[in-house]
C-alpha cells in the first residue's frame, strides 16, 4: 500500500514534502502538497482486525503549521494509539536544529505579497532595546514591528551576531520592567519559557511553559547553550528563558530537528522536547560589546508559575517584519 500510494502520488504529479514507515511495515504516513495549494495527509495503521486509511485534505495556504512539523506530531500521534512503544537507541553524533521563528508566506496587514516573520524578544534596558536573535531579524525588508505591554513600536537593528545568533533592536518604547541577566544556571535547574510562537494559530497573547535545564551544552558539546525541556515552537525565538526565581539565563533559539533524527538515525524514535538557548553570559557579552549596559540578578525565591509568567511576560515583545 505505502508503494502504491506513493507511485500515485509521483504519477499525478503531487509533491511530496514528508513521509515515514516503520520498521515492520504496519504504519505508515504522507505528506503532499498539490500546486494549486492542497495538502493531503495520508495515513494507514494496523489493528488485529486490519488496516484503517485515513486521508485528511485541507489547504495549506491557510494552515499555519508547517507541513513537516504537523508529520512529526501526527507520527508521534499514530505510534500511541497502536501502543507500539518507540525503539531505543543511542544518539551518536550532532544532528540538524530547526530555528524556532516563524515565517508565514499568507499576507497580512493588507500587503499584496510576500510573506511575515515572526519572533520574541526581550527588554534588555529601560531605554528600549531589544534583544532577539539574529535568525529572527535577517531576512526582514523593511520597518521591524514590536509590540509589548509597553506599546508598539517599529525597532532598528543596532547590530547582529550571526555567529551567535544574536541581533539587538532600537526602538522608542520605555518598558516599565527589563530583564534581570544570571550567568552560571545548573543543570536540572527549573526553566520557563515565553514566547509569541505560531501568532496566527495560537494564542497573540503569548505561550509560556515550564522544563528543566537538561544539559549544560548545546550540540556537540557547544558551550554557548544550554539545552532544555521546556517547549518551543516556532515563533519562541528570541524569547526569554527564565530560572524560577525569574532572572535571565537564556535566549530560545533552536530545537533539534526531531523528523530528520528519526528518519536518519534513529529507527523510528522521535526525540522529544529536546530545545536550545544561547546563555545569558554570551548574550551580555555580545551586548557589551556594542556599549549596551544589562542588570544582572542573583537566583533569590522560587516564583509561583503564575507569577513567573507574569514575570516573563512583561519583558517580552512580539517581533514580526516581512520578507
């Protein structure tokens, strides 16, 4: 079936963007994109009584997630419901990271063409500059929108850092509260994550979730990162990530690529909230280093969840541009 499936799909001429099958053949799932905009997701898996097919058809165009990442968690999905446990295996090497901005190719805003980025930042100083990453900002044309509780305003990149994929914004807002910068976070420390991610299918308001450090470097032994649990999606780059008392440890930016672990390396597992930061000691390095002077904070009292949300919240910006 999964043969036949996917020869029809190359006969009609039908793109395909995603598909897996697992090791013994039982379940299986495509991904394909039509030119006129279509998707389809096609999926089969086997109980004792037989197989079910499904075929779910939406249009793409108008369907934020991107198609590769809606695979991941639809396999993911497929292998609970059948109770077939993922296969363990050890991770030998570095793999690929998928940058956690947004890049929405449906207009918005009344323009014509083009498509919107969309990102997090942080209030770095009361005078308004933002810290972001660079990822988030190169490919901007044009004015870079910010909104915050403090207001809106357009931002001017002052400079960027792609080597550590850091970039820092201008912009004329005066931010009742900044963030507090920590360097030195242990590993299995609480963290909490806020960002603006998916800003045209979740909620505008921001997301906000909790994890741990779980390594205290990045991708073959990087030490600008940590590397953490809580999760991100796209759109939480440049966003802050946070100890429980509330201080600034990091910058989201990254999570492992998890589809091309598990078709590549992995025999069918699929890693799971396995997430990056830049630590705040580079970050206040690479402020530093353009005459930009951060508060630093100590680790006092664990904050509520609640509290701490409130805490990231209000020194987080919502960063979008066209390109």
């Amino acid at each position: 079936m999964y043969k036949n499936m996917l020869a029809a799909l190359s006969k009609d001429k039908v793109e395909v963007v995603a598909k897996w099958i697992d090791s013994k053949g039982t379940i299986f799932t495509v991904d394909a994109v039509a030119d006129d905009g279509r998707a389809v997701r096609i999926y089969e898996f086997q109980y004792q009584d037989g197989a079910l097919l499904e075929v779910v058809s939406f249009d793409a165009r108008d369907f934020q997630l991107e198609g590769i990442r809606l695979h991941t968690l639809m396999t993911n999905v497929l292998l609970s419901s059948t109770e077939r446990n993922p296969w363990i295996t050890d991770i030998p090497r570095p793999f690929n990271v998928s940058q956690s901005h947004q890049t929405t190719d449906r207009p918005k805003d009344g323009a014509s063409s083009g498509g919107v980025i969309t990102g997090t930042g942080i209030f770095v100083t009361s005078e308004g500059h933002v810290l972001t990453n660079a990822h988030v900002v190169k490919d901007c044309k044009g004015d870079i929108q910010i909104r915050a509780a403090a207001g809106a305003a357009t931002g001017q990149v002052l400079a960027s850092d792609k080597v550590n994929d850091l970039a820092v914004l201008k912009t004329s807002l005066k931010p009742a509260q900044i963030a507090k910068f920590r360097a030195n976070a242990r590993l299995g420390e609480s963290v909490a994550a806020f960002g603006y991610p998916l800003s045209d299918l979740l909620a505008t308001s921001g997301n906000f979730t909790l994890g741990n450090i779980t390594a205290v470097a990045g991708l073959g032994d990087d030490s600008r990162y940590y590397q953490v649990s809580a999760p991100v999606q796209p759109g939480n780059s440049g966003g802050p990530l946070m100890d429980a008392s509330g201080d600034l440890i990091g910058v989201v930016a990254a999570k492992l690529d998890a589809l091309d672990v598990m078709q590549n390396e992995s025999n069918g597992d699929i890693p799971q909230n396995v997430n990056f930061a830049i630590k705040a000691a580079v970050a206040q390095t690479f402020l530093s280093g353009n005459n930009i002077n951060v508060q630093t904070g100590t680790s006092g009292a664990a904050l509520q969840p609640a509290d701490l949300a409130d805490a990231a919240k209000a020194v987080a910006v919502f960063v979008s541009c066209k390109n």
